[in-house]
C-alpha cells in the first residue's frame, strides 16, 4: 500500500465515477470515518459533485477502516441506508 501512485489511484477513481453516470438512478451510500487520511473532504466533494444524491455517512472515531473501528455505527448506516432504498416486502 506504502507504493500506490495516488495519482494512478484518483484517475482510476474518476473513471468509476464516470461509470456511476450511467446507473444515475442507483442509490450510492459512501461511509467516510472522520479520521480517514484517504478519503478526505475533497474527495467527498467530488463524489457529491458527480452523484449529487449521494448519501454520507460520516463516522466519528474512525479512520479509513470503518468497520473495523466502529463496526456498530458501520452497521447502523449501512442496514439504514438499505431500509431506505430496500424495504422488505412479504412474500
């Protein structure tokens, strides 16, 4: 990971979110710690740029493993974020 070309990383990260564009009508959840020395506000910014209903997630406590520092509050916005957009139904 020491190695990664940040560069080559966020031209990678800009193709996938040319790709989003084309699934305009998918619901994106992006859980951030507040801690994380990746993703950072900038990157937030780009991603609200590009998928504009976007939901954040922001954690407290936690840095770039989210769930593995705060499992709990990892949990609590992913299974919410999926009541939201996937409700069960009854069979």
């Amino acid at each position: 990971m020491l190695d990664i070309d940040i560069d080559e990383e966020r031209a990678k990260m800009v193709k996938t979110f040319d790709g989003l564009k084309a699934a305009a009508s998918v619901p994106v959840l992006l859980v951030r710690g507040l801690e994380s020395d990746v993703v950072t506000d900038r990157t937030v910014d780009e991603f609200k740029a590009r998928i504009p209903d976007i939901e954040i997630a922001d954690v407290r406590g936690a840095g770039h493993m989210v769930a593995g520092d705060r499992n709990d509050v990892f949990n609590d916005a992913v299974l919410g974020f999926l009541r939201r957009h996937m409700p069960p139904f009854a069979l």
